[in-house]
C-alpha cells in the first residue's frame, strides 16, 4: 500500500501470469495439439517438412516453454511476433499466387500457416492462460480437418483430440485451484465432516473426465442421428423454381418492363419508353430502335450463381435497318422437357458445343422479360416448366412470366478460346449454309463513307480477328463513350451519324457500329443484348446483375469455334477470368488492400497508442475514484447478494442493521464450514465493500468458493 | 511508516500490512495488561484502549471504591511515558495544574516552571472537585493539546492524554463538569461492581492494587505516538462516514434528547472508528467498528430533557444502532 495501488494494478493487468507447473496440464494440451495438427496434415497431404514441425518442432517448443517457465523471455517474444509475420507474409504471398494462376489449393497454404504459428506459439506458453489459448487454437485446427475430412478416419482423430481436451481443462481447473492458498490445509482437515468446501470444489479429476466425456459422446450421437441426410440423387438437379404460374401466348416475346409497347413483343417508341418501368432495358424487345435514349437503373434485377464471370446473353438481332435492330425470325421452336430439365439443342445457325461445362442459376429479383438468359451456348435448362421456346438464332424464351423469386439454371459449353483457335478458323469451312451467311451479313444501303472506313481500317489485317481488333482499337481510340447525347436527327443513319459526326455514343452505337462495318467487309455478325456479369459480391459468391449492367455487344461467327462475343465498349475478357474457389475474391480483394493497409499503418500505431493511453487514463481514474470510495464494488456486491439468498432458503434473513461480519458468521455457524474461514470471508468481503484496495485475486477466488459452499447448504 | 521512530506525519501515508498488524499488536498488549489489574471488566478495558490509540480523554465515572483510581494508574503504568497526578480539590489553582512564571533573583529572569499537565499520562482525580476555573484551564489543555501562561502558548507531548475520575453520586462540595467539557472527552467509562467470580479473585489476592505493583510498561511514549499517526491513516469509505453521520443526526431528532450529538462528536466517532479497526487489524473502517465504540463515544454526549443519566443515554444509542441501516457496497 505504501506504494501507489495504480501501478500495482496496471503490473497484474500486464504483467506475465503465474508460471504453470502442472506437467500432465501441459501433457494433455500437446498431445490435443498434436492430434489436431495431425489430422489437418492428413486431409492436405503435407510435405515431410510439415511433419517434422509437428512431430519434432512442437513438443520441442513445449519442453522450451516449459523449463523457461519463470523468464520473462522478452527477446524470444519479440522472435517469435517477427516470425508469425513472416509465416503470415508467406502466406499472403503464396495465396496472392494462387490468386493470379487460378489454381484451387488454397488448403495447403493455410494448412502451412496454421500449423507454424502452433508450433511458434509452442515455444512460448509459460503460463495456463497461454496453454489454454493453445488448447482453443487446436480447436480450430480439428475445424479446419473437418472440413476438409473426406472420410471417417477423421472421426478416430476427433474422439483422441476430445479426450485430450477434455483430460487438459479438468487438469487446467485443478491446478488452479491448487493455486487458491489454505485450500490444501481444508482438504487436509483430520475431522471428516468439515472439507466440506474441498469436496465440493475439487471433484475427482478421473471422474469428472469421465463423466464429461460419456455426455458429450451421448449428446453428439443424439445430434447426429437427428440431423437429416442430404440424398444422393439431388446433386445431380439444379436449382428451378417458380412463385406463380402466368401463361404467356405461345413463343413471344412480353417484356412488361417496357411499358404499353411492350406487351407485343415489339420496341417501343420514345413517347412509350416514358411509361417504362425506370429498369427496363429497350434492347429487351423484338425491335430495337437506336435512337432511343434514356438508360436504366442500379435496380438489381437478378443475382447469377456461377463459377466464372460471363455475358448473360439475352436474344441477338439479324436484321439492321440503319436505324433499328429486327429479330426477322421469330418463329420458336418448343423445347420439351421431363422433370423440368430440357436439353437445349443447337441453333440452325451453330456448329458445335464447347468442351467445358458452366453451370449457371439465375435468381430473378424483379419481373423482367421472359428471356431465359445464358451464357454461350447452353446445352441443358432445368427450368420450372415443362418447354421453353428457342428461336432460330438459339435465344430462349419461356412460356411463363418470369416473376419475382423464379430460379432457373442453365449448364452452358464454353470453348477456351484462344487467339491461335481464332486466327486459324479463317482456314475452315463457314458452316452456317448460305443462308446463315446470308442473314447475318445483309445489311440496307449504308453510306459509303462507312464502308470505306471499315476498309481502311482492316486493310493490313490478315485475318478475321484481326480485322475485329483493328475495328476495336480505331473505335476505342476515334469515340468516347457518353450516356448524354443528344437525339438521333430524323432521317440520319445510326452508325453514320456516330462515326462521323457525333463520336459520341453508348453501347447500342458502339455495338452497332462494329457489326456493321463487319458486315460491309462480309463477316458474319450480329448485335447481340443481355446482361454484363455484374459485380460478385465476396461473401455470397453471387454475381449481382443490375438494370445498368443490361448491354448490347457485337457477335462475330467464327468457323469451328462459334458466336463470338466482342464487346468494343468495355474491356471483358473472352473466357472467363479466374478460377472459381469461394475466398479467391476476398482474397484478392484483401491482397489489392494490403498497400493502402501499409499506408494506414503509422495511423493505426497513433490509434492505438491513443487508445492504450485512454484505457490507463481510465484504470487511473478508476484507480483514484476507488481510493476515494466512490466506486461501487460491484465483486463484494454479488457475493454478498449471493449470501444473502442463500440465507433466505436457511431462514436466516438479513436485517438492514447486520453487519456483513455479523450476517456471515450466523449463516457459517449452520454449516460445517471452520469459523476461520467464515472469518476470512468477511473480511475479504467487507475489505471489497469498504476497505482503501480491493481484496488480492486469490483472495477474492477463495472467498467465492466458501460463498458458494455456504449457498449449497440446505 | 514502518517504524516508530519515523516521522510523524498523520493522514500523509498508506498503512502497510505490517503496520496494522503491529498497531494492532501494540494495542492488544495494553489491553491485556489492563485485564490483570482490572478483572472481568473487558468491555471497558477495550474502551479505554481505543480511547489511548485514538489520541482521545477519558472520564471515568462510577461509585467509589470500584477501581476508577486503579484503572487511570495501570493505564499510566502501561505507558512508558512521563505520569502527573492531580487530586482535585477546590483549592487547587490554574497554576498549579499548568505551571507558573518564577522570577530568579540570580539571573534577574523569569523563567517557566511547567506544572503537572506537561505529561504523557495526566491523572485528575475526582476532577469536579476542582473549582469552574481550574477545570476551564483544564479545557484548553484537552481540547487544544497546548497551555496559555502568562499570555505564552505552549504546547504539550503529542502523547498528552488526560484521564480524570469522578463520583457522580456525590454532590456535596462539588462542582459538575458542564456540557462543554464532557464533549472533550472521547469516553466516558464506568466500571460497575466487578462480578462474583472477579470479587473473590481480589479478595484472594490476585488483580487490585498489588497486581499493579507487578505492572509493566509495554508501549513506550514513542510507541504510542506511532501508533496514533498510524490511527489517523486508517481508511475512511464516504458510506461508512455516512453511516457515522445518520447516527449522530438521528440523535439529534430523538424524542428523549434535548440536545444531541455536536460535530466534534461525529469526529470522535470517527477517530474511535479508526483507532478500533486498527486494533481488529483492518486498514479501513468497517461499519461493525463504528457498531462497537458507537455507545460509549455518543452517551455521555446527549443531553437527556430527564437529567443525566447515563445508562438511558446509552440505551438510546443502542436504540439508534438497531434503525440505522448499515451501508452495503
């Protein structure tokens, strides 16, 4: 007391805690270590070099740490924070990698991690307070085997490591109560009837093991058997559904987000596309007309499970009439289907499916047009209906409105489309027939100007991807892309007007534009309108598609390979880009994030020192009031609230006028309890409520265990 | 403070564990030494003892013959300090109790010969035998620790305590201490007749006055100094201070008092308080310290509308601490 209890309290606070010396506590804690680690390397197939750090490293650490018990071991510390960075700075490394190369084996990397640091931190577990973080930190490692567990082996690693657990916390509680002073000389008392106290805080550590071993393994079993078995056979179906059955006339097109207009399947006008819902797109439509403005919304209208990012392909128009976009064949085909999965075949005006399957399921969010979306080509549809209509360029529409909450899933084909693939189909056979050629390269009369430009620019161009290019980079480079341009003036061409006199233009303009000069070099393309990808949101793994995402892009057919998309106004890759593992997004967003970290660093350090300065200035604080007896103990309290219910089932009730001495010796006195302990309870309790500092830990631990012996009376 | 000999420096330290323990220690030793003069009278013996450590003056009053006189000689024994004795009569003067101015011839210089009060242990026997005057001379020495001479203060020992013994049936030749100056006393202690068992052991020869022949000091003057700035260190909770405080206010509004408790009462409350939880080994006062010495601190404080009556006065305070509820943390 003489010197200032403020330092003293803020020394207990962070000063190292009691060295444990229990040998089996930090026995049963290694070998749940142990079994955790083993378990992890097991399922992740590790290296020898893992195995050595599990099975030599950490019960080396463990024998270090525990005859360095009483160092206070600052330099090892201040080793082993540097050396858990580096593990973690390796890791992000080796993950950022795999984040680039695409590859799906994340679990050895953070495998790796896991069992480093459990072997860095095994080096420093002086105290119970560290052995029972290691025990915690196992926990985690049998979590992360778990999951990756794929047989029933695992089952034999869980029921070692929960014996080991369970073994360490009874040894961990009875070494701390070892540490609660005078209990040993209860439990030594000669008279039979008065370790009253020692019986009931120290439990026979075998039995109690025991006990909580059997109800666990009861309430696991009991868990397991009620917990519903996933059948084998729904893998093998996706995701359909649909809220309300609403027929639609056979095989057209309804949009009801496009107004009154939109009901015939036919564009709107300017005048109608006020009436529209503000996310309709007008490219939803069988007539597009270009010198409509006016873009929709961030409404979300629809979120898109899948492994890789795509276009949402909608329908595509054949017909250009300098003006508007036409689907001249709008005559559907009906795809049947049993169980609600319909095999989509291939348009008349298509090759070939590709060699890689991409599942993808469509949530609707908001009533749209009754185009089945998909990425290029789809092969099969399990859709909530039992047909679904294909148009002759391979768009499908359903039967149904696509209403809120309807699901449907489609399993396209994707080629790997390479440049070389691209370059080298210029040698193979059209095959799409003449009239497939024919359709897709028909084009009004057009100003020359036009055509002459679409010449110059592929004029060193040898093949058709190039050309393609060629288009790409001279649009990129002569044209802005602009949602705020004024109205198209009556009688002007679309894409003539664009190149040539406006240069500014959305994707309609754009997307135009490239089909068309493409034509007037004789390539067969088409303007094709869907959805972008949207943005994936990292938690649910769900692409998010927009109303303002809705787009319209250029497809080129290239013999052997198919419909390619081009989309001269934003930068999307061909195929799709990354792999599709669930954290690789956030991961990639953390591994983009970490240099703005760094800079937030020396902010941080300032936050922090701020905030460690405001808690010791609050400790004083507290530390002063408590000097000057303002604070409330709350301890002495609830301990004394405590007796004070106990005593009220003994029929002794408090009066106002007891003193807290007075009150606990006349309920001691109907226990069995020494009245030296009954003595050393109030003091320790009348030292909490009114006494300059509080009572030691040790004192407040055994003034609670002779409380609670006193409540247990009856 | 760790040593007797330190500073004394009161409210300006934290008790250490080993201070109480040995303030504790000290104050349980005097207490045992009373206990073999004065037989079976522990309660008052305990009273006695807190009013050394908590600095304070002690009145005792009783019938004759039952040991008041015995009682203020084993606690000057007790103390290894200076001892003065004064038998009051009505003819003793001011100056005879605080000292007087002589003039030396010699030197041509007055010089101060200090009168008996310049002691540790002051015994004023049957003090209201001494006339209105001595007795206010005496007032200032209790209550300022310091005498007035010849327009010169001076101060007495830190140890200064005065006992001073009285008969309250006697009225003859008498002049009753006034309200004022029982206040300055911290207790007012009476023996009663000592019990059969403690008669007879007097009679036999054992305890009384021959026991005191046997009578060692155990607290030595500098002891005693230390143990009281140790008293004053002792912790106080605003609750307990409350507590002290709704005692001495509810006298004030009890029926029976005509006048009650003054403030220089609740602070000798307090210093008892402290001077108790000392001698029970505690830094701090607990409410059951106040409990103990409530009684014989407040009863020869109230002023009854009955006359003096001292047992109805403690009965009341009895009363009191059986409706004041304790503080609760």
């Amino acid at each position: 007391m003489t010197q200032s209890g403020s330092f003293a309290r803020l020394r207990r606070r962070f000063g190292t805690p009691r060295p444990e010396g229990s040998l089996p506590f930090r026995a049963t804690v290694l070998a749940a270590i142990l079994v955790a680690a083993t378990a992890v390397l097991r399922e992740v197939g590790a290296g020898p070099r893992l195995w050595m750090v599990v099975w030599l490293g950490i019960p080396a650490g463990f024998v270090w740490s525990h005859r360095r018990r009483f160092e206070r071991n600052l330099w090892l510390k201040a080793l082993l924070a540097l050396a858990v960075l580096v593990a973690f700075a390796n890791f992000l490394r080796i993950v950022s990698e795999i984040a680039v190369s695409g590859a799906a084996q994340l679990q050895l990397p953070l495998a790796e991690l896991f069992v480093w640091v459990q072997f860095l931190h095994s080096l420093d577990v002086p105290s119970r307070r560290d052995l029972l973080f290691s025990l915690s930190s196992s926990a985690a490692l049998m979590i992360v085997a778990a999951v990756l567990a794929m047989s029933m082996q695992f089952g034999v690693f869980l029921a070692v490591w929960g014996v080991a657990a369970l073994a360490s916390l009874g040894l961990a509680y009875r070494s701390r109560l070892a540490e609660t002073p005078g209990l040993d000389r209860v439990v030594e008392d000669e008279n039979g009837q008065r370790d009253v106290a020692a019986r009931t805080a120290v439990l026979s550590f075998g039995r109690s093991t025991a006990l909580a071993a059997v109800v666990v393994a009861c309430a696991a079993t009991f868990v397991f058997a009620l917990l519903p078995r996933t059948q084998a056979t729904t893998a093998f179906s996706f995701p359909a559904a649909l809220r309300d059955m609403v027929r639609l006339p056979g095989g057209g097109l309804a949009n009801p987000t496009l107004g009154g207009g939109g009901e015939s399947g036919r564009g709107p006008t300017q005048a109608e596309l006020e009436g529209r819902a503000a996310f309709g797109y007008f490219g939803f439509a069988t007539e597009m007309d270009t010198a409509l403005r006016g873009r929709p919304d961030d409404t979300l209208v629809m979120r898109v499970r899948s492994s890789e990012a795509a276009f949402w392909r909608g329908q595509t128009f054949d017909t250009w009439d300098g003006r508007r976009w036409t689907v001249t064949r709008d005559r559907p085909d009906v795809l049947a289907g049993r169980d609600e999965v319909i095999d989509v075949p291939l348009g008349p005006y298509d090759t070939s499916y590709g060699t890689r399957r991409l599942v993808q399921t469509y949530h609707v969010e908001v009533p749209g047009p009754n185009i089945i979306f998909a990425a290029y080509a789809p092969e099969r549809l399990y859709f909530p209906d039992n047909a679904v209509f294909q148009l002759p360029d391979g768009s499908l529409r359903a039967g149904v409105e696509l209403g809120t909450d309807a699901v449907y899933t489609v399993v396209s084909t994707r080629h790997d489309v390479t440049v070389e693939m691209l370059r080298a189909s210029d040698s193979l056979p059209l095959g799409i027939g003449a009239a497939g050629e024919e359709l897709y390269t028909r084009l009004p009369e057009i100003p020359a100007r036009v055509r002459d430009l679409a010449a110059d620019v592929t004029a060193t161009a040898p093949t058709t991807y190039d050309k393609v290019m060629a288009l790409q980079r001279w649009l990129a480079e002569n044209t802005t892309y602009s949602l705020d341009i004024p109205p198209l003036p009556e009688g002007a061409d679309t894409v003539d007007h664009f190149l040539f006199v406006e240069k500014r233009g959305f994707c309609e303009q754009i997307g135009s534009s490239l089909v068309v000069m493409l034509r007037s070099l004789g390539i067969p393309a088409r303007l094709t309108v869907g959805y972008l990808p949207g943005d994936r949101n990292p938690f649910s793994g769900m692409f998010e598609v927009r109303a303002r995402d809705a787009h319209a892009w250029a497809e080129v057919w290239f013999p052997g390979v198919g419909w390619q998309g081009f989309d001269p106004t934003a930068e999307v890759p061909l195929a799709g880009e990354g792999p599709g593992l669930a954290g690789t997004d956030l991961v990639a967003w953390a591994g983009a994030a970490i240099p703005g970290l760094v800079r937030l660093l020396p902010g941080a350090a300032v936050l922090l020192a701020f905030v460690f300065v405001a808690w010791g200035a609050r400790a004083l604080v507290r530390d002063v009031r408590r000097r000057h007896g303002l604070r409330r103990s709350g301890w002495a309290a609830r301990e004394i609230g405590r007796l004070e219910r106990a005593g009220r089932r003994m029929g002794r009730i408090r009066g106002p006028t007891d003193t807290t001495p007075e009150f606990v010796a006349d309920l001691g006195a109907r226990t069995d309890l020494p009245a030296e302990e009954i003595e050393r309870l109030s003091a320790t309790l009348e030292a909490a409520s009114f006494g300059p500092t509080p009572p030691s830990e040790a004192e407040r631990e055994r003034a609670e265990v002779i409380a609670a012996t006193i409540g247990r009376q009856r | 403070m760790t040593s007797p000999t330190d500073s004394l420096t009161p409210h300006a330290v934290d008790l250490t564990d080993g201070d109480v323990t040995r303030a504790a220690e000290l104050a349980s030793r005097v207490a045992a030494n009373l206990d073999t003069v004065i037989k079976g009278k522990h309660d008052t013996v305990r009273l006695v003892t807190v009013a050394l450590v908590a600095g304070g003056h002690v009145l005792i009053e009783d019938v004759p013959g039952v040991g008041k006189t015995l009682l203020a000689k084993a606690l000057a024994r007790t103390v290894d300090g200076s001892f003065r004795r004064i038998q009051a009569t009505s003819d003793v003067l001011p100056t005879e109790i605080t000292g007087v101015s002589v003039y030396h011839e010699s030197s041509e210089d007055w010089s101060f010969r200090p009168g008996p009060i310049f002691a540790d242990i002051v015994l004023v026997d049957e003090i209201n035998r001494a006339t209105p005057r001595t007795q206010s001379a005496l007032l200032e020495a209790m209550e300022e620790r310091q005498v007035s001479v010849d327009g010169v203060t001076r101060p007495l020992p830190h140890t200064f305590t005065l006992l001073a013994t009285q008969n309250p049936v006697e009225h003859v030749g008498t002049f009753p201490l006034v309200e004022g100056q029982r206040d300055r006393f911290l207790t007012v202690a009476s023996l009663g007749y000592p019990d059969h068992d403690s008669a007879r052991a007097l009679l036999l020869g054992s305890g009384g006055t021959r026991s005191l022949d046997c009578l060692r000091p155990v607290l030595s003057a500098d002891e005693l100094a230390w143990v009281r700035t140790a008293a004053d260190a002792v912790f106080v909770d605003p609750r307990v201070a409350d507590y002290i405080l709704e005692i001495v206010e509810r006298t004030r509004r009890h029926a029976d008092v005509a006048l009650g408790v003054s403030p220089r009462g609740a602070l000798a409350t307090l210093q008892a308080a402290r001077a108790h939880a000392l001698m029970e080994g505690r830094p701090f006062i607990a409410p059951a310290d106040v409990k103990a010495i409530a009684a014989g601190v407040l009863s020869h404080r109230l002023l009854l509308h009955g006359g003096p009556d001292l047992e109805l006065a403690t009965a009341i305070v009895h009363g009191l601490l059986l409706d004041v509820a304790v503080p609760r943390p």
